[in-house]
C-alpha cells in the first residue's frame, strides 16, 4: 500500500504535500512546529490535518509492516498465490488482513487438524463436490480405529469439523456477516442474578437493549464496566427478531456452501453443517470481534471528549502577572495560605483555622488582611474543595472589614492539586515546604496562567474526562500529551519564567534539555536575547530550530525576540527595515502601516506567501496570547449548599466538565449540577461543546433538586419553565434503543443523572 497516496486521498490534499509533511516528522520536527513554520514545504497543512496525518501515518506504516509479516509467514508455508497476495495486498484495515491470514496463522491443534491427520478432508471435499452422495454410507469407507475414527458418524463429525474451520476463515464471508450484525445487532444487559443491590448503580441496564451501532460511548463504556466488574452480563443479538436472525445468517453460510436444494442427502447434511458453523465458529467470533469495536469507538471518542475538555482548560483566561493568595480550603485541618508574586515566586505561607472546631474567624481575618497588606496581593484564588464557600465568606469578611485592601476574589477548580502537591516535581520546587501548602500555591499559580501549572499535573489527574480510567491508557496518555503540546506552542513560553514542567512542552525541547534551560538561567540570570539558547548545553541547531519560535524574552536585547517571529525569519523583517526606513521599534503595533505593506514584496526562495503574511500579523501584536480576556464569576451569595437552592433560581456558574450527554456546572454549593445537552440552549444542540467549553462562565436556572442523592438539575434556557420534558429523540423510530425497564423518575431530567452518574 502506498500510505503517502491513501494519507493523500483521505486528506483531500496532493501527495506533494503529504510526502513533504512525512518528511519532516521523520527529521524529528513537531506538530506545532510545521503548522507554523513550515507552511510553504507542506503548502499550508495546518495543525489538525498534520496531527490526523501524524495519526494515520503510524496506522498505516504498522499496517504494512504487519502486511510484510503476513506475506513472509504464508510464503514460507508454500501457500501464497498470486490471488491470495493480491487480497492481502488490497487489504486496507488490520481486521480485513487478519482476516485474510486466519486460515494460515499458525494455531494449537484444533478438532479440524485432528480430523485432517485421521484422513477425513478427502471425505469433506467428497460431500462438498457431490450432493447426491449420501453421508452415512460415503463416511464408512473412513472408519479407522486405530486413527481414532471408529464409526461413520465420527468419520462424519470429523468432516463437518473440516468444514466449520473453512467456513470460519473465509475472509469475505466473515467480513459481510460481521457488518450485517452491525448493522442490525442488538446488545441487552442483564443483572447478574443475585447481585441486584451491589449493581445498584448500573440499575438502568439491568434490562437493556439498544442498536449496537447507536449505544453512545458514555452508555458503552458503562456497560463494558458493569459487565467487567461481574455485575452485568452482555449479550450481543444478531438482531431485533432473535430466532428469525440466528436462522436468516445461517441460511446466508449456507449458501456460501452452494447449497440449492436440501432434498439432496449431502445438502441437507451440509445445511447442518452451516447451522452448527454459524452458531458455533462465525457467531461466536463476530461476537467478540464487534463488542471489541463497540468498545474501541467508545474509547475513541471518550478521549476525544476528554482531549477537548483539557484543551479548554488549558487554554483558559490567565488572570495575568498579579501578586496572588493561594487558600486551600479545609474544615477541621484548616485553610492553608501561599502567597506568589506576579511571576509565581512564593513569597509567604501559613495555615488559618476559621472553621469547627477552632472557628478562629477573626484571628484567620486578622491574618489575611496582613499578608494581603504586606505582600500587596491583587486576586485571592479560592479552591473549591470541601469548605469552599464557608472560606469564600471568610475573604468577603475581610474584604468589609478591611475595605482600604483592594482586591478581588476568585473561586478555581483545585483539580490535581493535590496530585501536584504530593508529585516529585513539586518536591524539587519546593523541598522544605508542608505537603498541605504546596496545594495552596498551585491553587494561586492556576489564577495567574492556568496552562503554565496545569502542565506540572498529569492530564488523567484534571478530571474533565468520563471514564477515563476505563480507555486504553497509552492511547488516553498519547492523546492528552498532544492537547498538551499543541496548547503550550500555541501560546508560548516565557523561557526567564518557565518551569521545566513547562519548558519541556516547546517543540524540540526534552526534559533534559528544558532542565539545563533552567539551570543556565540560575547561574548566568535572564536570557537577553535567543542566540544565547545556543550557549545551554546539548541544545543544538536542531533542537534551536525547533524551539525558537516558541520561547519568548520580554524585554531583551531585541524586539522580535518577544514575538512568535522565528529567528530564522529575522531577515525578513530587516529587509522591511531597509525598504521603509523604519526602526523596529517603529514598526510594532503600528497595524495601519504594516497592513499597508505588500507581502509579496519580501517574498523569497526560503520564505513564501504565508510566512510574510504571518510576520507581518505577529508585528501588529508582538506575542500575543491567543487565550480570552480573563473574567471571573461571583457565586450568589447565601447560597453555598445544596439545601440552599430553589426551583427557578437564576445562578452564574462555571462549567467544570463537559460530556457527550451535557455539561457540569459548579454553582458555588459543593456539588456540580447537570445541564443536560437538551437544555444547553433554546435550539437543538447536536454535540455539547458546541454550546459550552470547560472553564466557560454560564447563567443556568434551577429545574430539579434532589438532595438526598445530591443531584442538581440545571438549564441554560432563556426561558426553560416554559420547556417541555426533554425529548427522548428517535424512541418512535428505534424502540430498541430503549431500556426495557427504567428507574421510576420524577421531573424532566431525572433521566439525565440516570445515564451520567456512572461516569461522574
């Protein structure tokens, strides 16, 4: 297979651009760095065509290197002709080779091999060449005792094993019936019997049919974990009429065995055979083969969900260069304090106690007001963990009692923080602080540039995924790590300020590598321009050319160095220099002028078109960060539990998690609410990140509280009383896809918490 020319084909593009593009990545360039500087060699592939290319081009080079290993294997038997090497050839998916290679894999003994050693193919191919023949009287010529055959109706089992084992390695045949099934299979889950209040949570499957071509990913992922938790059985029906299905694939086997007329005595024995090979070989391998692609497409897009999720968060609004309170909130072991300066140095720490037991409310104000004096703090980051409210009135105290202190307060999610807090990265940051305390500063930081600490946490630790520890977790990981990268090279990096957590996320730059970065900075102080990357050990030319574009130094030596201009495009703006007779310094943010220019006049052989236009774009605004203007939600106040809260409130939120069935929203009561995806907005929403982003600041109003399961149901309808119950969509069209028993409901979105809480 040509995998340049089918990457080609399925992108839409020329092979010109595709073999360019292969070209690069195998040199060791990234995503981010081709998208960006390499526009005229790949002619302008832009980052989500190379990260589907990147994809493809491993699945498809894996693909033929298990085609090679096919094709030795079969040649090496003796049995490879000409027609079986040009299927293997054509075969353009890994289930169609496999299939292709079944009848040649080497394999244990089987009951077919065993009746091959016992002389009983020639009967096979006897019953299967002539139909008038009658088995019984055929088969006695192949009794042998001493073979192991001591009767015609072995020598007969024998044959019909023979045949079964073809008739399950018929590639073609396989691949037909297994789209068949679906097309038309149903799964239906069933409670382990028994086990009825341990499943309690899987209560809406425990009588469950659905389409296995519908079930939605969050529904198959939920049942795979009932089933692998032995909690539900799983059952795959050919289709909606059991009996009628079983009985139309075996007919279809059996007439792949030319099977015409069943008066004939090897006819009807054949059609046997067909029953037998369908319920006993085909079936069960169908089976397995189609709830093994149910599974990887939910995971597929569990990771997609999750991907999105993350790339949002990480992409946030950045509170910016602010001296910053950290407060971790807790009850009984107290609220922990870390203060940062605008860079994120950690300036000050202490540990208050406001809450029962010791409700220290005034002396925790007291201690407050005087770190946020003394360190002239500007935002006061707010996690919002158990006791988040109670500490969030706590800062409002402060605010009336100390109304000559200028700040604002800010509730974040503290998600992986104490992941962060326990890690060995944050134990080389801050090796003689408390555990306890280190939350508290990633818990500030995370207010200042969300994607700079965030990268510090591992992805699967955010928690905005659903079922994220039921997907293939190097799938899970690689999938995460590109969001991870794409984000980081999208905004830059800051490489006098920079971690080496986040350092290690530019194009071209290894752990260690970003480590000796850092190191360099410590003992020689701030970069003041790019080239003297050049001088940080084992950062070579490669490594430079990679990474330059992405690191910033603010307020160096030169200008350009603080924008996404590569070094090697310097000359281009020099010859700017020289045809306008303007400084640098005069051209930046002088967006009237600089529109004015001609591109095509600073065009050369090594920098095309797009190039100067992007130069041309970066010199209106010198680094500028792609992330949205950061805004901060207030929480109602008076409402801070789920007790709190009144059908028909009108609430500001923030979406913390966004699912294929609808969003979470924190309103401020220590416990998300759902916004179904029916409820999302006054039209039909098809995908909920259409509607809503995770980290997005929304208005829901209160439909349905249900405190003693602590589930809130949410809208974000402009006028959602006036709604009717959600829509179960395509129910009259598909009354398969129903479960067959549901959980007594109360209200329009009960449903919603059935499907998600599992997940949750």
């Amino acid at each position: 297979m040509d995998v340049i020319q089918r990457i080609a084909e399925e992108l839409a593009v020329n092979v010109k651009q595709v073999s360019a593009a292969v070209n690069l990545l195998d040199e060791g360039a990234t995503v981010p760095f081709i998208s960006r500087y390499r526009k005229e060699v790949t002619g302008g592939l832009d980052d989500t065509q190379l990260r589907l290319l990147e994809e493809r081009l491993g699945y498809l080079r894996e693909l033929n290197a298990r085609r090679q290993t096919i094709l030795d294997s079969i040649s090496s038997q003796g049995k490879l002709t000409p027609e079986l090497e040009k299927a293997i050839i054509d075969a353009d998916t890994k289930t169609l080779l496999e299939d292709l290679y079944l009848p040649y894999k080497p394999k244990r003994r089987t009951k077919a091999q065993i009746a091959r050693e016992a002389g009983l193919e020639p009967l096979a191919d006897a019953l299967l060449d002539d139909r008038s023949l009658i088995p019984e009287q055929v088969a006695a010529g192949y009794i042998d005792a001493e073979k192991g055959v001591p009767d015609a109706a072995a020598a007969l089992d024998g044959a019909r094993q023979i045949i079964m084992e073809r008739i399950s390695e018929d590639a073609e045949l396989l691949a037909e019936l297994r789209e068949r099934i679906w097309q038309k299979g149903i799964v239906h889950a069933t409670v382990v019997t028994g086990k009825e209040q341990e499943a309690a949570k899987f209560k809406d499957y425990f009588d469950y049919e659905e389409a296995i071509n519908k079930i939605p990913s969050h529904r198959a992922l939920a049942l795979f974990r009932g089933r692998n938790e032995d909690l539900l059985n799983l059952t795959l029906k050919p289709g909606a009429d059991d009996k009628m299905e079983h009985d139309l694939c075996a007919q279809f086997v059996a007439r792949r065995l030319n099977i015409t007329d069943s008066s004939k005595p090897a006819d009807a024995w054949l059609a046997e055979t067909a029953r037998f090979a369908w319920k006993i070989k085909l079936y069960t391998r169908i089976d397995l083969d189609l709830k093994l692609r149910l599974r990887e497409a939910a995971e597929l897009e569990a990771i997609r969900v999750f991907a999105s999720n993350l790339r949002d968060l990480l992409l946030a609004a950045p509170a910016g260069p602010k001296a910053t309170m950290g407060l971790d909130p807790g009850i009984r072991t107290g609220v922990k304090v870390a203060v940062v300066d605008p860079t994120g140095k950690l300036l000050a720490t202490d540990t208050i106690y406001p809450h029962p037991p010791r409700k220290d409310w005034d002396g925790a104000i007291d201690t407050l007001a005087k770190l946020i004096q003394k360190h002239k703090v500007d935002l006061v980051s707010i996690g919002n963990g158990t006791g988040s409210r109670e500490t969030d009135q706590l800062v409002a105290d402060v605010m009336k009692r100390h109304s000559e202190l200028k700040f604002t307060k800010i509730t974040v999610s503290e998600a992986g923080a104490s992941v962060y807090s326990a890690s060995e990265l944050a134990a080389k940051e801050f090796p003689e602080l408390d555990v306890s305390l280190r939350g508290a500063v990633s818990i500030a930081r995370r207010l200042q540039d969300p994607l700079a600490e965030l990268v510090k946490i591992d992805p699967k630790s955010i928690g905005v995924g659903q079922y994220q520890h039921d997907v293939n977790q190097v799938q899970l990981a690689k999938g995460l790590d590109t969001v991870v990268e794409d984000c980081v090279n999208a905004v830059g990096v800051d490489v006098n300020t920079a971690s080496v957590a986040l350092l290690k996320q530019v194009s071209g730059l290894s752990a260690s590598i970003s480590e000796n970065i850092v190191a360099f900075r410590n003992e020689n102080g701030p970069f003041a321009n790019r080239k003297q990357l050049k001088k940080v050990p084992r950062l070579g030319d490669k490594a430079y050319e990679q990474a330059a574009g992405f690191l910033r130094i603010m307020n160096g030596d030169n200008p350009l160095d603080a924008s996404s201009v590569h070094p090697e495009a310097y000359p281009v703006v020099e010859a700017i220099i020289g045809d306008t007779g303007k400084s640098i310094r005069d051209l930046i943010g002088q967006s009237q002028f600089l529109r004015g220019l001609n591109p095509a006049n600073y065009t050369n052989e090594h920098f095309g078109l797009p190039t100067v236009t992007d130069i041309l774009q970066e010199l209106e605004k010198p680094g500028r960060d792609p992330r949205p203007e950061f805004k901060s939600v207030e929480f109602k106040a008076g409402i801070e539990k789920i007790t709190d809260l009144e059908v028909g409130m009108r609430l500001d939120g923030v979406v913390t998690n966004v699912a294929n069935f609808g969003a979470f929203v924190d309103i401020g009561v220590h416990q998300d609410g759902l916004v179904h995806i029916s409820h999302l907005s006054d039209s039909f929403v098809k995908d909920p990140r259409d509607a809503v982003k995770t980290g997005e600041m929304v208005k829901v109003t209160v439909l349905e509280v249900d405190v003693e399961r602590k589930r809130i149901s949410l809208s974000m309808k402009t006028n959602p009383e006036a709604s009717e119950a959600r829509p179960e969509r395509n129910n009259q069209k598909q009354a398969a896809h129903k479960p067959k028993q549901q959980a007594p409901v109360q209200g329009s979105m009960a449903r919603a918490f059935a499907k998600a809480r599992i997940s949750k």
